[in-house]
C-alpha cells in the first residue's frame, strides 16, 4: 500500500492563482492550462509538450529482462538479488566506529548494522518472487521512495500500456508498487514537483556532464557539476532525508529500502551521509558509493544509448514554471552520457569534503542545523546503528573485472 500524501486542494486556474503541476501527485485530467498565466495552450505548445513526453519516455531506461538482470561478478555481500530490481545491496557491513558506549582501544570490531538499509533503483518492475523475498526474507515493509511525482507519473504512463508481465505488481494507475500486502511506499520526494531524475538535471543545469577537474593537492579528479548537484539534492532533501533518519531513531529494528530512479545521486547521498555517521573512512564510502555503475548493469548501457541516440529532454518543470521546448532535442555525445551515468569516486570525496564537511559542518551539523536533531538524538541513532562484528563478517572493498571506483566501468 502506499503512506496517504496530502493533496493540495485543486482549484480552478486563473492568471493569479495558476495550476502548479504535480504538487498534488497526480494532475487533474486534462488540464491543458498554461502554468505561467493559467491560460489555456495553444495548440502548438500541446504538440511541443506532448511530443517532448514522448521523447522523454523513449530516453528512459529499461532492461530487457528484469527477471534474470543480476549481473556477473557483482560482490555479494553487499549486492543482492531481489528479482525485478536492479542495484539492489545492503548498506551496511562496513566497519566504523566503536558506539559511545565502547572504547575505540578495546579490540573489538564494530560495523554498520547489516539487513537494516537497503538501497536500490526503482522498484517498479519487482516480480512476486522478488517482493516475497523482500518482505519474508529481508523482512523489509517500508521503502522509500525519493523520486519526483512527474517521474512517477511519466512512468505510470509506461507502466499502463505495457504488457503485465513486464510490471507485475505496479499498479497501472500510479506506476508504482501500492497494492502489495505488508509493504508501504513512502512517498518522501526531494524535489516534489520537478523532475529530477539524472537525465533531467543535466539537461537543465549541464551538472551531470561537465568535464571533470583534478584535486592537485589531494591527488584525484572530480566533476564540479555532481559537488554542485549534490549540494542541492542535500539541500532540498531535508525533509525526505529526516523521515527516514527518524525511521531509523524510532523504529530500529523495522528494515527500510530507500531509492530513487538509478539508485545513484539522491540515493547516494543519503547513503554517504548514514555511512558518514557511524564512521566508515572515506575511501570504503567512495568504493559504496561507486558501485551503482556495475550494480545496473545492462541498463546503464542501454540508459547511454538511449541518451545518446534522443538527445536530452527538458526533464520537467523549474520552480513549477512550465517549459514547453520547440525545435530539435539537444545532441548529447556518448562520453557526456556515460557521465551522466556515472558515479565516480571523486566526485563523493569532492561532495563529501567541500559541501558536507565544509559547508554543513559534517553530518552532525547537517543533522542538528538543518534536520532539527539534537545532539542526544544523534548520539542515540549514531549507536542504534553500530554493531559489533567478527573480522569475517566485515564487508571489505573488493575489484570487480572491467570497473574501478574512479574511472568506472570500462566500455568494451
């Protein structure tokens, strides 16, 4: 099922009060209506907007075979196969830390708690197989979704003409998965009503496909573009970031999957932040972080190619204003799109130390100043998160054929 969301009440659109799309998940059927003045389109702006959705549809990615799409050499712990979705791995397992509790010299071995988070890219194409071993299983009830209601709502679409079998529990009006017993959607957006999915953003901003610099000083190279993106998915993302932060404070012991489109960007940085908490050192958050490039496997390839051979789309709304785009989608090369792809190393560490150390005051700032936490709160989620280990159990950074954190999969 999925949480109840409150809409905004619908009124009818004038010049001073327009219709602000998607702010109420779902827009009101047929409403051709101008965001800017409230006025109705005009017959070209319907054509342009309806032939930028089919191109934006066509950009999307979708793996032939979800069913068996686990691929090869893939580190378990902590990938796992949850049938139907991709990038599918568990947070923790990673050493930290000891908790307050302990003394950092008293030997023992201390990690992020395993079967407790779970990251992946959207859920959509869960098979009952997969849904019967995450919830019997893993024991996972609560997944939260950070993706933009015109994401959904532009796969709802997908998903209502498309064969059953290739979305076997999504329910055909929402194009998510609602209706499945003891398993809630928690629809918690960082961005509600703008579209920002990876493809989107770089559209927008050029974020996602800026040439990457080089850290003289530190010795690697990064993308300007994903610090700065990151920087506003953080941002923007407080209150998406808070409910699962107080799921974890409230509800220890209750597993949650969190996830947006790929798994990559919104995902990752939540992820880095859980990770950062407890204590795991840089490097093994940067190798967790990178994994999303093999953990998609053939749907990164087809998510380039598709990229490459459309073009990028306008991703959606600004601010709620409307953008109706004319004239030929922009040309994209294939190395910007397998940037847009990417999740390099660099650009976590850049992420990490310019933004979330230097700019937040590190996690615990982000998590007093701008969550609302207090100290004795974050202390108290930082220990419900520790756990103490044996050495074979720690999950250790590993080479998986073809990929290497900072420069990616390597292309055949």
């Amino acid at each position: 099922m999925t949480e109840p969301v409150t809409a905004t009440a619908t009124e009818t659109p004038t010049a001073d009060n327009p219709y602000q799309p998607y702010t109420d998940v779902k827009p009101p059927a047929g409403a051709q209506l101008s965001d800017v003045n409230g006025q109705p389109l005009t017959e070209r702006e319907i054509e342009a907007a309806e032939a930028e959705s089919r191109a934006e549809r066509e950009s999307t990615p979708e793996p032939k075979d979800f069913a068996i799409a686990f691929p090869d050499d893939l580190p378990t712990p902590p990938f796992l196969h949850v049938q139907g979705v991709p990038n599918f791995r568990d947070l923790g397992g990673y050493a930290c830390l000891p908790p307050s509790t302990a003394s950092a010299s008293d030997g023992k071995i201390y990690a992020l708690r395993r079967e407790l988070l779970y990251r992946c890219a959207h859920p959509t194409h869960l098979t009952p197989k997969g849904a019967q071993y995450l919830t019997q299983t893993l024991h996972v009830h609560d997944m939260y979704d950070l993706r933009s209601a015109p994401e959904i709502t532009r796969l709802a679409v997908t998903v209502a003409n498309s064969a059953n079998d290739a979305y076997p529990l999504a329910n055909p009006n929402t194009g998510c998965i609602d209706d499945y017993p003891s398993l809630t959607r928690h629809f918690t957006p960082v961005y509600r009503s703008e579209d920002y999915g990876p493809v989107a953003l770089a559209t927008k901003l050029a974020w996602y496909t800026a040439e990457h610099s080089v850290d003289q000083e530190r010795g690697y190279s990064f993308s300007e573009g994903f610090v700065k993106a990151y920087r506003d998915i953080a941002t923007h993302g407080v209150p998406a970031y808070t409910a699962m932060f107080r799921h974890l404070l409230n509800r220890p012991e209750d597993p949650l999957v969190f996830h947006c489109t790929a798994g990559k960007d919104r995902t990752g940085v939540f992820g880095s932040m859980i990770l950062k908490l407890v204590g795991v050192d840089d490097e093994t958050i940067c190798w967790e972080y990178a994994l999303t490039e093999p953990g998609l496997g053939e749907w990164r390839a087809q998510f380039i190619e598709r990229i490459a051979q459309t073009g990028l789309g306008g991703g959606g709304g600004s601010h709620g204003k409307q953008q109706v785009h004319m004239g030929e989608r922009p040309a994209i090369s294939r190395e910007e799109a397998a940037r847009i792809c990417g999740s390099r190393a660099g650009n976590m560490r850049a992420w990490m130390r310019t933004v979330l150390q230097g700019e937040f005051g590190g996690i615990e700032g982000y998590l007093t100043k701008m969550c609302g936490f207090s100290n004795d709160e974050v202390r108290r989620l930082r220990d419900l998160l520790i756990r103490e280990v044996k050495p074979e159990d720690v999950v250790r950074p590993r080479d998986i054929p073809g990929w290497t954190p900072d420069g990616g999969v390597v292309d055949g």
